[in-house]
C-alpha cells in the first residue's frame, strides 16, 4: 500500500453468524456390582445446571479419549480405570455450543466412586436410566446400552474392590 492510496472497506457478508464453540467431552457409564449405572448431577453454575449425567468431560488439549476419562473419573469420582472400550460417538448441537461426546463403557476399575466435586451421584437400574432428567446430549447413550443390551451382557464385571455399592 503506498501512502495516500485509500482504503476501500469490504461489506459484512449478510447472513454470515458467529461460529458456534465445539467441545469435545468424554463420558463413562460405570456399573456397580448390582449393574446399576452410575449418573451425577451438573452442579449450579455449570452449563445445564440440575440436568444427570454420565461422568466425564473435556478433553484437554493433546490428550486421548481415553486418558481424558480416566483423568476425568479420578478427578470426579477417585476411581482408577483399569479397562474400558468405546460405545458411541455422538454431536449434540445445544443453542449455545457444539458438543462432541465420545462414550466408554469401563469393564474394570478400582476403588468406590464419591462426589469429589461435590455433585449429586446415583446410582441407577439401566431401565430406569431414560426417565432420570439426563442431559439432551446423553439420551442417546441411553438407547446405545439398551441396544447393546439386547444383544449382550454389557454389565461391568469389576474388580473385587467394587462389590459395596453407594446408595
């Protein structure tokens, strides 16, 4: 550009909208001996405060999926993922974000489950897991482990440290 040229100023392009943030999560379904599923409460404060749903979350930058959920269930939860293997991967648009969710199903883990962060757990019969208020993104998981169910035994078979169920 040389001095004194001007400067023409380019029109916004009508109907362009601001992008939409995408996160990518991680969520488990855990089983207790019994094979209820455990299911935690979103804290208020969090995005989709009250709403259940299966433990996990983001991925953090340079990580794998599966580092990320068993980083996620010590962090949350004080379990030591010991064997998982992925159910689904699902998108869930929300009005606000874009959520990637990459679901495990853990065969074996070491230690009791506790609300470290301080949220609501429960544990769940997996029939009973539609009418829990989960999250819109975690309904599909939902008919992911009743699919799979009807086909196969999904239930975890844990290690003999997660005989006591949380009631």
């Amino acid at each position: 550009m040389r001095l004194g040229e001007e400067i023409q100023a380019l029109p916004r392009c009508p109907g362009r909208q601001s992008v939409t943030p995408v996160v990518r999560v991680v969520a488990a379904v855990l089983r207790d001996a019994a094979g209820r599923v455990l299911i935690a409460q979103r804290p208020p404060g969090k995005h989709m405060a009250g709403y259940w749903e299966f433990p996990g979350g983001k991925i953090s930058a340079g990580e794998s999926s599966v580092q990320a959920v068993t980083r996620e269930l010590a962090e949350e939860l004080g379990v030591t993922v010991h064997r998982c293997h992925p159910l689904l991967q699902l998108r869930h648009d929300y009005p606000d974000r874009v959520v990637e969710l990459e679901v495990f199903v853990v065969d074996d883990y070491g230690g009791q489950p506790c609300a470290l962060e301080a949220q609501a757990l429960r544990w769940v019969a997996a029939a009973q897991l539609g009418a829990q208020g989960l999250l819109p993104a975690d309904r599909p998981i939902v008919e992911a482990l009743n699919a799979a169910a009807g086909g196969q035994d999904i239930s975890a078979s844990n290690s003999a440290s997660n005989s006591a169920s949380m009631r």
